[in-house]
C-alpha cells in the first residue's frame, strides 16, 4: 500500500525520468547556455577520448584511472565556471534585452536597458536604448501631428459649415429677389398713378402755398417708394445701376430732413460728429440713402422712442482702402449674442408683430456689398448697438 509520503500514485519511474528528461531539453537544450555548453563538453569529451586512447598506444596505461580522475574533476569545475560567467555575462544581459523587446512592444518606449559592460552586449544595449529615443520621439512627433491634423479638419469643418451658412444665405436672398420681383410688379402701377396725380394736383395750387409744399412731398416720397423697390429688383439681379460721386454727409442730412419730424423722434436728441471736407465716393445716392433711413430708423425703434442717436462721419481705411466711413450709435438695451450672427438675414427681426419685416438689414447688406463696402456690427448687451458703414473712396475730391 502506497501511502500519502510515497511516491505519486499512478506515476512510475519511467515516467517521471522522461518528465524529467523533457524539462532538461526544454530548459537547458534549447536554452543559448545550454547549447553552449553542450557544445564545449563535447569538445572536451572528444579531447579525452584523444588522450586516453594516446596514453594507451604509449604504454602509459598505469596511470589511467588517476587521469581520468582528474580529467572529470577538472571538466566538473570547468563547466562549472563556464556556466557561471554565461549566466552572469550572458544569460543575464540577453534576459533583460528579452524583456526589455516585450515592454517595448507594449507600447512602453521608455524603458531603458542599463549597460553595464564595454563588450558586445554592452554595445547591443546601448543601441537598443537608442533606438527606443528615436522611437519615442517618432510616437511624440506622430501624436502631435495627429493633433494638428485633427485641428485642420475641424478648422476646414467649421469653414466648410461657414461656406453652406453663407449658401443658404444666399438662396434666402435669391428667393427675395424673385419675390421682390412680383412685389415690383403690382406696386409700380399704382406708385405711376399716385405721381401722376400728384403733380395733376399740385399744378392747381399757387408756387409757395401750403398745400402745394404737401403734395411734393407726396411725390417725392412716391418716387422713393419707387426708387426702393427698383432697388430691391437690382439687389436680386445683381445689376449695377450707374454712380455718382456724392457727399455722405449730404445723405445723411436728407435722409434725417425725413424722419426728423416723425412722432418716433420727439424724444431722440440726434448728435452728428461730421467730418468737414469728406472724400466724395461714387454712390448711387437713392440706395444709400435708404441705408441710412433704415438704420435711423431701427436706432428709434431700438430705443422705443428715447435716447441718444449719434451719426459720425470720417475717412479712413479698411481692409488697406480708402474709405468713408459713417457711424450710427444709440443708447438702446443692445444685440443678444445669439441674434448677432442672424441680423442679416431675411425676415429676422426682433421688433413686434406689425412692426418689421426683417428685410431692412438684409436688403442694407446688399446694397451696401453691391457698391463694395462692409457693415460691421459692435454692440453689448445693455450699452446699445453701433452700426458702422464703410464705403471705398475710388478717386473723387473733397467738397
């Protein structure tokens, strides 16, 4: 009966020896140190075969027991030594190359081998810690351009949506010009007929009466509605009407002589900060003109009908051209951030119903574009809005 201190159950002698003989060959065969080794007892066991079989054919033979006494003690210590220097100079340093080629290979290119030795190894270290540095700083040199890469499509992304905002923009406009198309139509018939009328009527009154100071006024505010809606219908087709160099301070006077004695501005102090001697710029004086009014008269509405309305003028450059440029400020409560970025767009408003249409500043932006020129927009909220127009020179002197 086996007991628990005996051998193993069912495992017998030859069994275990041929485990035993396969964990030497995994182990130490197939190991560089046990090859090496291997490869020197064999040369060693070859040598004494030599000798012995020369001792013998010179008739030595008395002492061969003692030789080859000496001959395994010696190979016994030989190998011995031989197995410690390969586990200390060899074994050791190609251990830790191994592990050092599978934390690389985890990603980790920092890890350095030390060298500790002036041979071969030594040198096979150092290269290998050379060779992680470049690695590492390629690895850092990709990341960083991955992130710049990342930057640029985001950057053309975001100029990609900029460009489809700017396209459905410009369908919107597209889509008012064709409707100002049909508006044209049917306002212009009875705009004739009102100017028609109007001078039949003010030719039955006396030069310098009253009423006939009314009536032109009816006419000329007739042919301004015309003039506006010719506009709207040259915005849509894009087509340039003919230009003249004018005087924005002159615009600015007439386009104020209209609004002034409204009920909206009773309570609005309007101060001008005129430049004397503006460069004249080639304008179509109509157009502008109805810029100024529309900005005039969102200032009012801004301010619901009190405050400060300050109209400035002066030349300077934008954009490395000559300009004039024409300032309009009001003390109203300001521009959200959100509503900065949709002011030109049509039918925006944030007046009441029945107040705005929300064509005034998208029909101002192209008008003002048409003759070459920018509206910037500052406002914060609660400190009002300043609307600046700016209009390039091209030649002209100054009046």
């Amino acid at each position: 009966m086996v007991t628990a201190s005996g051998p193993r159950l069912g495992v017998s002698p030859e069994q275990r020896m041929a485990s035993f003989l396969i964990t030497i060959k995994d182990k130490f065969i197939h190991s560089f140190s046990g090859k090496l080794i291997l490869s020197v007892g064999s040369m060693l066991i070859i040598g004494n075969f030599f000798l012995i079989k020369f001792l013998l054919h010179e008739g030595r033979g008395e002492h061969l027991v003692a030789i080859i006494i000496y001959l395994m003690v010696f190979e016994f210590f030989f190998c011995l030594g031989l197995c410690i220097a390969l586990l200390l100079w060899v074994k050791r340093p190609l251990v830790e190359l191994l592990k050092a080629i599978n934390t690389v290979a985890k990603g980790n290119f920092d890890y350095e081998i030390p060298v500790e030795s002036q041979d071969e190894l030594g040198d096979l270290a150092a290269s290998f810690n050379f060779m992680t540095r470049q690695l590492s700083t390629a690895k850092e040199s990709l990341m960083e351009w991955a992130q710049t890469l990342e930057e640029k499509v985001e950057e053309k992304t975001e100029e990609i949506h900029r460009a489809q905002d700017s396209l459905i923009h410009s369908e919107k406009l597209a889509s008012l010009g064709r409707m100002a198309a049909g508006v044209a139509h049917e306002l212009n018939s009875p705009l004739t007929g009102v100017v028609t009328f109007g001078h039949l009527m003010r030719d039955r009154f006396p030069e310098g009466s009253q009423d006939r100071e009314d009536i032109e006024v009816i006419i000329e505010q007739a042919n301004r509605c015309a003039n506006i809606i010719r506009g709207l219908l040259g915005f849509a087709r894009a087509s340039s009407e003919e230009k003249e160099l004018a005087n924005l301070n002159d615009v600015i006077q007439s386009s104020l002589k209209i609004v002034r004695n409204k009920a909206d501005f009773l309570n609005i102090r309007v101060e001008l900060e005129l430049a004397e001697s503006l460069p004249r710029v080639p304008i179509n004086a109509p157009q502008i003109q109805q810029v100024f009014l529309n900005m005039i008269v969102n200032a009012a509405d801004a301010m619901e009908g009190r405050g400060v309305l300050t109209i400035r003028s002066w030349d300077g450059e934008e954009d490395g051209r000559p300009c004039v440029l024409v300032e309009f400020r009001d003390t109203g409560p300001g521009i959200s951030p959100g509503d900065m970025e949709k002011l030109f767009e049509p039918f925006f408003t944030t007046k009441p119903v029945g107040r705005g249409t929300g064509l005034g500043l998208a029909v101002s932006h192209g008008l003002i574009k048409d003759h070459g020129g920018h509206i910037r927009v500052s406002s914060k909220p609660g400190e009002g809005a300043s609307f600046v127009v700016s209009l390039p020179l091209e030649g002209g002197g100054t009046v």
